[in-house]
C-alpha cells in the first residue's frame, strides 16, 4: 500500500514526510515537505483512489496522528503550532499556537483523552483532548546552539546556558530539573526557516549572583543588533529583574565579557568588562541616583575605553582579587590596572592569537595561563614579566576551577578530545585522560560541590571540591566520575531494597513482565541459566531501567556496564562468545527499556512521574550521588524512536 | 506554553534635565509680564492680605501693583532722592519705606502724604522694618547703626551701634514679638531683643550680607552673601546648617514660598534657584534676561516679581487649574463593583476556579500575532501614532523586517499611502534612534517603487525630500568627523606635556563622550 502511493507523486517539492492510517475508514493521511497534508481514500479498489489536500503549514509537516474515532487529525511542524483538523475539511480547524519548538512526533493515548507532542528541543507536551495545554515534561532543553557556555550561578549551583530561543535556562543538576527559564530577548519567536532571529550569546553572574549581565544578538554578519543588558536579582519577586538596557553597547560583535567578582567588597565595587570585535574593550560600572524619588537607585554606565593597536579583543579576565585585568588583542595579552586602567605590561607568544586566557588562583595567583590558537599553552609569571613555561598543546577549553588552584585543558586532537588538569605552577600536569570522548568538548564548567567529596585515590584529588562537566558539540553533557564501575553500581542494591516497598505501578508490572520474559528465554535457549547470575546483573539492569529515559547515557556507553554486570568470573566460557551474546542481550534490553519508557510515558503518564518522585526521595543522598555520576543526557538516542 | 509577546517599543531616555514634580509645579507660570521701572528695582514686597497688591521700589518711587494690572494703582513719589526698602505692614494698611537722606516715611495705603517721619539715621537707610506687634519699627542705615522707633510717638526708643559696616539687610521674628535681625557688610548678622540693650547673637556669614531670612518658626535663619546662601539653626546657638553655593555670582535676595516647603534665591548670575528646605538641594532654577536684585513670591504662589538692575518688573502669573477633567470625566461603575466579591473567602470545600487575565493587546500587535503584515504596517501609520510615538512605528517595522516581511508590506501601496510612508521616512530618518530600521526602510521603498517615479509629482517631491534630508545628514557627519580629528590633535599635545598615564585616560575619556554626542 506505501508503495503504491510514493509511485503517485509527483516529485519534487512535495516530499512525503509522514504517513497515518485511518482507524476505521479505509483512509491514508500523509503530510508532505510543502505543508499540505494528503488524504488518499479507496485505495482497495486500485484505480479508483482519490485524493484531498489540506494546506495550512508553511514547511515540512512533520508527523500526523487520528485521534481515536478518525473525526479529528492532529498536525504539527516546524511552526510549532498544534493544528486539529475537523472531519477532514479545511475549513474547519482549532490551533494550539505557540508550543515553544518544532513538533517532532505527535501520540494519541489509547483512550483519546491525550495527546502529547515531541519537541526538538527535548522536551513532551502533554495536550488535552479539547487541544488545552495540560503540562510539559522538561530536563535539559536543547537549543540550537550554545554559544553562552556554561556558566555556573552562584545562588543556586544550577547550571546557566541557551535554553528556548531567546531565553536562558536554569539547569540543576542535582535533581536533573530545569529551575526556572529567563525571558531574556522578550520577543516573539518566529518558527520559520531562514530568518536572522536574535539570540542570547554571552552570560555572566556576579560573584554573589545578584548581578546577571546578557549580551544578544541578531545573527546577521555585518550589522548585529547588539544589546547589552543587566538584571538585578530581586529578593521579594526571586527572580532576575530588567535593571538597564543598553542598544549596540560595541559596534560589531562581542567576544567576551566578564565581572570583577571580589567577594569582600561586596556589589558596590562592581565592575563589568566586555570585549568586542570593534577593537575595544569597555568597562562598565554602576551609577548611583541621587535623586531620592528616582525610579531606581542604580544603573549601568561607561566608564572607560581601552584599546591595544586596533587589534580585535578577544578575551577578557580578572585576577582573583580583582586589581589585573587581562584582556587579549588578537596575539597579544595585555594587562591593565583596574584602578586606574593603566596599561601595565604585555604578553606575546607568536605565532597565533589568543584563544583563550585565565589567571591562576589561589596560591598560583601570579601566574597568566593563555592558549594560542597554533597549539600553544602559555603560562606567564606576572611578578617577572616573563614566560615560565609553555606547551604543544591544541587546546580547546580553558577552565579554572574557582576552588582550587587547578586548570582544566581539554584539547582537541584528530577525532578524539583529552583532558588535562594541572597548576599554573608546575609545568606537568596532575591528570591526564586521553581519548576523554569522541566528539569534540566545546564548553566545561566546575560545578562546586556541596561538601567536599571523600577521595581516596590521589590521581582524582583535584575533584575533591567541584565537579568538572562538558558539553560536546553533539550537546552531550558529561560528568568526570572518581569511582569506578563496581563502586558506582553497589548501592543500586538497596536501592532494589526500597523499590520492592513501591506500590504495585503499571510500570513496575509491565518490568516484571519484561524479567518474567527474559528469563524464559534464556531457559528456551538452553543456556546455563544459573541464579547467582541473575542477582549479578539486576543491579546494573535495574539500574539502567529505573533511570528516566532522558537522562540515560548512550547506548555505547551503557555497553560496557551491562556486560561487566553479566560476566561469569568463575566460568571460563571464551570471551567472544560472552561478548557476542551480552551485546545481543543488551541491544535487546535497551530497545525494551526504550519501549518501555514510552509506553509508560503514553499511557500512565502521571503514575510514572510519580514513581520517579517517590523513587528519588526515598533514596539516600549517597545513592542519588552515585546515580548522577552515570548520568549522561544523549538526545540523539531519545529522538531516535 | 507562552503566551504571545508584544513586540517590543524601544524608549529612549529624555536627555535633560529631569522632569520632577518640582519642574511641573514652577514651570506652570504663564508667559511672564515686563514693566519698566524708573531705575534698578532694589525691593519688592507683597501685601500679606487680599488682594495681594504689591509694593515695588525702584529709584525715588514707590509704586504699588494690583494683581494683574500693569500700570501702577498708586504711586508714592514724595522722595528727593533714592526711596529704599518699601515694606507692608503685617495687616497691609501701613507701608513704611527708608530714604537716601537718612529719613524714614510711614504711609497709609489709601493716602498719599507720609503720616509719620522718622529722623535720625545720619546715612541713607537701606532696611525698615515692622516688629510684628504693629507699634513699632525697626531701621537699618549706611551710618553702621540700626534703630527701633516707635510709630505712635515717632520717636526712637533704642539705637544700637555694633555693625562696623553699612547695615543692609534684616527682618523680624514673626513669633517673638522683640526680636529682629540685621545683616551687614562686615559680614555679620546679628539678633536684637528689643527688651536688651545690645545683641543677643551675632553669626559669622564670611561675606558682606546682601539678605537675611527668618523661617516662619523662627527656628531657622538664612543669610545670602556673596556666592553663599547659609542656613543657621538659631536654636542651637547659631549653628550653620549647611552651606549652599550654586550661583556663580553675588546673591542678593531670598524668599520662601507659601508652604515654606522651597527657598528661592536670586542672584546677579541672571538665575533664580529653588532649594527643597528639606534636601537643601536645587529642585529647580528660572533663568532672567539681566541681574536679578530682589524678588517675591505672593501668597499661595500665584505670582512670581523679580526686579532687575536695568529697571525691568518681570511678572510671572500662575497658570490656572486646568479644569478638563469634570468636563471629560465618563461616568465611572459604581465603586461596589469593583470591590464586589472580592472580600469573599473561599471555604474549605469550595473548588476555586481562576479566571484568566485579559490581556489587551494593541491593534498592530493583534495584526502581528496573525501574521497580518501589510495591515499592521497600516496600523501604525495612522496619523496619531505616527506623529506622536514615531517609535511604535519604528519599532514595528523592525519587526517585520525580524520577521522578514517588511519588503512585501511595503510594496503594493498607492500613491497616498506611499506619500505618507515617504513623508514620515524622510522627517525621522536623520534621528539617530531610528536610522538604523529606517535606512532599510528607506532602500526598500526607493528598490520596490523604482519603476515608477515620474508618474507622480507628490512622490517625486517627497523622494527629493529624502534625499535632501539624507544629504544634509551626511555632511553634517563629515563636519562632525573633522571637528574630533582636530580634537583629536589637541589632545595628542596635551599628552606630552604632562604625565603620560593619567592623560590617557582622560583623552580616552572625552574621546568617547564625544562619540556618544555624535550617535545621540
């Protein structure tokens, strides 16, 4: 039948994208990359086919769905706009606008109460029948492009980066929650291909985090529409609030922008730098109203300008106590003053520009680390005024860590990046992990930790107080753990333990049913089933089973996990065959844990939102540590079914 | 789910001044009236009852002023030289006023000869004054001494000789009925009791008193002398408050208006400045065509006098209420629907539902959130919107050029509308806020309506205004470039004289002040 309708286009344009059946009527609904649904009719008599078109998207429709008695069609695309067509005629349609991101897959439950709709921007909406934003399931959003880095605030330790377009997200990592979404552009969002939207590119926080500086901009190249804004954190309201706005604050792009956080001095001595590809850097500081009945009291003004050559600044940074600020100009670092913004003396190390540059910290404070784009890292003494030592080295990311005097460098080497971790004081480094993950790291943070971790291993000291995470360029956020696998997967144990206390959910009917299965088969192909086995691998597969379907790591990686947790020390079968059937096994495990997820999120939505909440709350703060460390978000495994 | 954001309307900061509520208040004077005295108007004092008629000395006259009238109602001209200081008395029936020659006259209000005549001052007399009891007079003259006269008997009752310079200045005690004070130019003030035979205080002020003022509590005491205005406490044993130096010339009169909330000053700098009495800081000022001597202010504000050296009268009168609010006023709901079920609270059982907030949207934002572009752009090209908020208009062509439809809204136009978008591009194109959006606008249009130029001469005028427009932009930005590349040079030669660092930054500094001039 599929065939028979892809020979009768017409070629072109109007590309099939998605195709649905009627449930009762002998109907074919198939959306198509111009925006028109096609309903086919007839199709058991083979010529006499016909065919309706209905036209309201303007790009590609990207799936369909019937609702259960066929009177009413869900459409959903790139417009991000949930259209319900009334008994297949095009006049008679309801919208659902404005839904956030494109709509990747559209689900009706099997009872036709609801709807949910996939995004691509990670996230499920849950839709009432009667087309009524129910509620939306949301961790990680995934923009387009992260191009504001990861920046840590303060205040809630929660991770701070592009979410929706034009806002930015507030990510805790702790609970895998989104907090809250800034509206930071404040302006409608067109879904449409092709337009020169403007988006948020830097974010910085004041050391306190009461201060919150965005940059936006237009993607156009030649005129960006630049804007500068500060907000003030609000106790009464907690949240950001709009302090001062300032238009086109350089005249072309800015490359970076950074505070003066001196903790002691408190918000009064803050300070504001960012640098632009006008050739300038700008220090902004704080004007105080004198005026009693003035709508605020302060805002945000231009103190200074400085500039170096004409050369294009690239980066900026502030010594620990605030008194050096380094700004690099293409390939030269120079270091000001920041009381009386005098040019104090420059680094050099051609050829190559700056790529990125920090100061040490702590008991390394004198020392300038910079990495050039020709592969080099720098580390400069800045009581002499001379290189103390540099490195072949390609490195990508530069990242301090705030609590330790230690410097995290991930380079970037044909197809495979490697972290290095070292003090600007000594010349070789403390760690080293090669072949860290295939994909290229863009972005780290070091997120502090709550209480300095217990570690007995001296290889993974420098993680004792903050925790180190990347973003690759696949959007993959990963975590450095200290433990081992076997450590990691041990207190899954009693985790088991306080699962059997659950009530009886669908969800933990339909697992049983899974294990029930699994068993039978491993009996019907006549393998050595022994129990001890059994209770081996159910930490690991429980494991894998009870985390969210969205915070899994990648199927690659679970891999490795999943085999340990089978593997028989005692027997002394061949390793390939054991390799070849465990991987088999958990092919298959993960395509039922991926059925299972949707299922469960289709069906008993609610109850499974539910399991998850008794679930964290019951564990052990350890336990839920240990259950992060594994965590990794992989969007092109979810969007994959 | 979001719900539909507006779009966006960029203000712009009013550079300038302020406005306050101060502003609002002292700018509501209308256009002022001129009158030409006979010489420099050295005192003008206001009747403390109604009508509120004003005495005004100037040269070897008195004239007295109605309200609104221009022309003197009364004129006291029995002076054979300068007359000084003409003062009502506290119930406005008696007018006394010093004179060149040392005498002082007391009138009736309604007649014309002096009733009574004081003698005894051997130099001119520059300040009379009445204590407040009525009865009795107080005088102050170039001789150094100052003098308490009684008015039945004509007689002095009391001389006191301390100044060591000409006595110019003073004014009585509204609540103790003994006490006055002088200011003279041995840069003193000094406090008489009636009832002692020599002063009770004297405070320091640092320069040659020109005028002295009393708060109606009697609390605190102002003295205005060279560039200063001070304000004592007297209470305290003549401490000084605070200092104020905001003119840049000598000040020669003071006053405080009706509530006693502002003190106005003025000066030889052409300004009157008000002062907040509770900040002491500069709320507003009035600038004046020439040096100001002296200055009053009726009761309840109504009117504000200032007398000039040149013999101008400038008369300032208070605007009237404006009193459109009754006229336009709708008939309001009645305020119990408003407050209707609002106190209400819910018990226990009860399921509560909210009601959404209806959010009211403009008419080119709901066209917008429809996708409707031409009609939008028609929206905010209507007169109202595009001559009184030119940024709505502005801001909407952004958005549509965001939204990458500003071309085919701005095409298929007749030749009225297009006169109107041309008009309204060509008159706001050169504001530095708005030519960012309206250079596109402007290149749109020119691309879209090429072909047809020529067929229609409203068009052609407005394209030639364009460019007129456009042309007078970018030679004046030429002019401006030139003026900073001298700048520039200028301070290149600062910067080798002195101290290389700190001349850096400035030049740095004014460069960029310079540049923000140029983009606003």
């Amino acid at each position: 039948r599929f065939s028979l309708s892809t020979a009768k286009t017409k070629g072109g344009d109007n590309r099939f994208s998605c195709v649905v059946c009627h449930p009762t009527e002998d109907c074919i609904a198939t959306g198509h990359a111009d925006g028109k649904i096609r309903l086919w009719r007839n199709f058991h008599h083979k010529k006499t086919y016909t065919y309706s078109a209905l036209h309201w998207h303007h790009d590609t429709v990207m799936d369909l769905a019937y609702s259960l008695e066929g009177t009413r069609l869900l459409s959903g695309g790139v417009e991000s706009v949930l259209v319900q067509w009334h008994n297949e005629s095009s006049c008679q349609k309801d919208f659902l606008p404005r839904l956030g991101s494109p709509i990747e897959c559209i689900s009706m439950s099997s009872d036709g109460v609801l709807c949910c709709t996939l995004h691509t921007d990670n996230r499920i909406s849950i839709i009432n029948s009667n087309l009524r934003f129910s509620r939306s399931i949301q961790g990680l959003i995934k923009s387009r492009d992260v191009k504001t880095g990861l920046v840590v605030d303060p205040r809630t330790k929660a991770l701070v980066l592009n979410g929706e377009p034009g806002h930015l997200q507030f990510y805790s990592l702790q609970s895998d929650q989104q907090l809250f979404s800034l509206d930071i552009v404040q302006r409608q969002y067109i879904h449409q291909a092709g337009l020169k939207q403007s988006d948020l590119v830097k974010v910085a926080f004041s050391a306190r985090g009461t201060w919150l500086a965005t940059v936006e901009e237009s993607e156009e190249v030649a005129d960006p529409e630049l804007q500068l804004k500060l907000w003030f954190y609000s106790e009464e309201t907690q949240s950001f609030a709009l302090n001062t706005r300032i238009n086109t604050p350089h005249d072309n792009h800015i490359t970076d922008m950074c505070f003066r956080d001196m903790d002691e001095l408190g918000d009064d001595s803050l300070i504001l730098v960012t640098t632009g590809r006008d050739c300038v850097f700008k220090v902004w500081v704080m004007v105080e109203y004198s005026d009693p009945e003035a709508h605020q009291s302060v805002s945000w003004s231009c103190d200074f300008v400085g500039s170096y050559h004409n050369y294009q600044a690239t980066n900026c940074c502030f010594s620990e106590d605030g008194s050096l600020l380094a700004v690099s100009f293409e390939e030269t670092v120079t270091v000001w003053d920041s009381l009386t913004w005098d040019l104090k003396c420059t680094f050099c190390h051609p050829p190559g520009n700056i790529r990125n540059i920090c100061f040490g910290r702590l008991t390394c404070s004198k020392y300038l680390i910079g990495a050039t784009d020709y592969g080099f890292l720098c580390c400069w003494n800045l009581l002499t005024c001379a290189l103390e030592w540099s490195a072949h080295l390609n490195v990508v990311v530069l990242q301090p860590d705030p609590l330790s005097e230690h410097i995290a460098a991930v380079s970037w080497l044909s197809k495979e990046s490697s972290l290095f971790v070292f003090k600007p004081s000594e010349p070789w480094p403390v760690y080293i992990q090669r072949n860290l993950c295939k994909e290229k790291i863009l972005l780290a943070a070091f997120v502090p930790r709550d209480e300095p971790e217990m570690i007995s291993s001296e290889k993974y000291l420098w993680l004792r107080k903050s925790q180190l995470f990347f973003l690759t360029d696949t959007q993959e956020l990963m975590t450095l753990s200290t433990k081992s696998l076997e450590e990691r997967l041990t207190p899954s144990s009693k985790q088991l333990a306080v699962e059997e206390s659950l009530p009886v959910t669908p969800f933990s009917v339909l697992l049983g049913k899974h294990r029930r299965q699994q068993a039978q088969e491993d009996t019907d192909l006549g393998k050595p089933v022994v129990h001890n086995k059994q209770e081996q691998a159910s930490p690991a597969v429980k494991e894998l089973l009870h985390t969210p379907a969205h915070v899994l790591p990648s199927a690659s990686f679970l891999c490795t996990i999943f085999i340990n947790s089978l593997l028989i020390s005692k027997e002394n079968k061949s390793a390939e065959e054991v390799a070849d059937e465990v991987e088999m096994e958990s092919e298959k495990a993960e395509d039922e844990s991926d059925e299972e997820d949707v299922t469960a999120m289709e069906q008993e939505d609610t109850s499974h939102m539910e399991l998850l909440g008794e679930m964290t709350c019951k564990l052990s703060k350890s336990q839920e540590k240990e259950l992060r460390k594994i965590r990794k978000m992989d969007y092109s495994w979810i969007s994959a079914f | 789910m979001a719900a539909y954001k507006p779009v966006v309307v960029q203000a712009c900061p009013k550079l300038g001044e302020r406005i306050t509520q101060d502003t609002l208040y002292w700018r509501g004077y209308k256009t002022p009236v001129q009158i030409k005295e006979f010489g420099a108007v050295s005192k003008i004092d206001f009747s403390p009852v109604p009508p509120y008629n004003y005495a005004v000395t100037a040269s070897s006259r008195i004239h007295i002023y109605g309200r609104y009238s221009q022309e003197p109602i009364k004129t006291f001209s029995r002076f054979r030289d300068a007359a000084y200081c003409a003062t009502y008395r506290d119930d406005g029936r008696l007018l006394a006023a010093g004179s060149e020659d040392g005498s002082i006259c007391l009138f009736d209000v309604s007649g014309k000869a002096p009733l009574r005549q004081f003698e005894g001052h051997t130099k001119p007399v520059h300040l009379v004054g009445f204590l407040s009891d009525k009865y009795r007079i107080f005088s102050g003259g170039d001789d150094y001494s100052s003098k308490l006269w009684d008015i039945p008997s004509a007689t002095e009752i009391i001389s006191y000789s301390e100044h060591t310079d000409y006595v110019r200045c003073g004014c009585a005690s509204k609540v103790n009925a003994d006490v006055f004070i002088t200011g003279s130019y041995d840069h003193t003030v000094k406090l008489f009791d009636a009832r002692t035979k020599s002063s009770v205080m004297t405070i320091e002020h640092g320069h040659p008193v020109e005028s002295v003022l009393l708060f109606p509590s009697g609390g605190l005491l102002v003295s205005a002398g060279g560039r200063y205005v001070k304000v004592w406490d007297v209470l305290k044993g003549g401490q000084l408050l605070v200092s104020l130096k905001n003119h840049h010339k000598t000040v020669t009169c003071l006053c405080l208006n009706s509530s006693g909330q502002r003190l106005l000053s003025g000066s030889l700098d052409r300004h009157v400045k008000i002062y907040s009495t509770t900040s002491y800081k500069v709320v507003h000022s009035f600038n004046y065509a020439t040096s100001i001597l002296s200055l009053a202010l009726s009761p309840e504000d109504e009117t504000i006098v200032v007398g000039m050296t040149n013999g101008v009268l400038n008369v300032k009168h208070r605007k009237p209420e404006e009193k459109n609010e009754n006229s336009q006023k709708k008939r309001q709901p009645a305020y119990r629907t408003y407050v209707k079920g609002r106190s209400y609270m819910p018990k226990q059982e009860d399921f509560c539902v909210s009601k959404p907030v209806k959010r009211v949207l403009r008419k080119y934002d709901k066209l917008l959130r429809s996708f409707q572009s031409s009609k939008a752009l028609d929206a905010v090209l209507e007169p109202p919107i595009m001559l009184h908020t030119p940024e709505v208009t502005v801001a909407v062509m952004q958005e549509l050029h965001r939204r990458g439809t500003l071309r085919s809204a701005l095409a298929g136009r007749d030749e009225k509308q297009v006169n109107l978008l041309l008009t309204f591009v060509a008159r706001r194109v050169i504001e530095p806020r708005f030519t960012p959006v309206l250079v596109i606008v402007a290149d749109m249009i020119t691309d879209i309506y090429q072909p047809v130029v020529g067929q229609s001469a409203i068009v052609d005028k407005q394209f030639l205004k364009l460019q007129q427009a456009i042309g007078k932009e970018i030679d004046y930005q030429e002019e401006l470039l030139e003026v900073l590349g001298m700048m520039d040079t200028l301070f290149a030669t600062f910067t080798k004289k002195r101290d290389t660092c700190l001349e850096e930054n400035k030049s740095n500094g004014v460069t960029e002040i310079i540049e923000t001039n140029r983009n606003y």
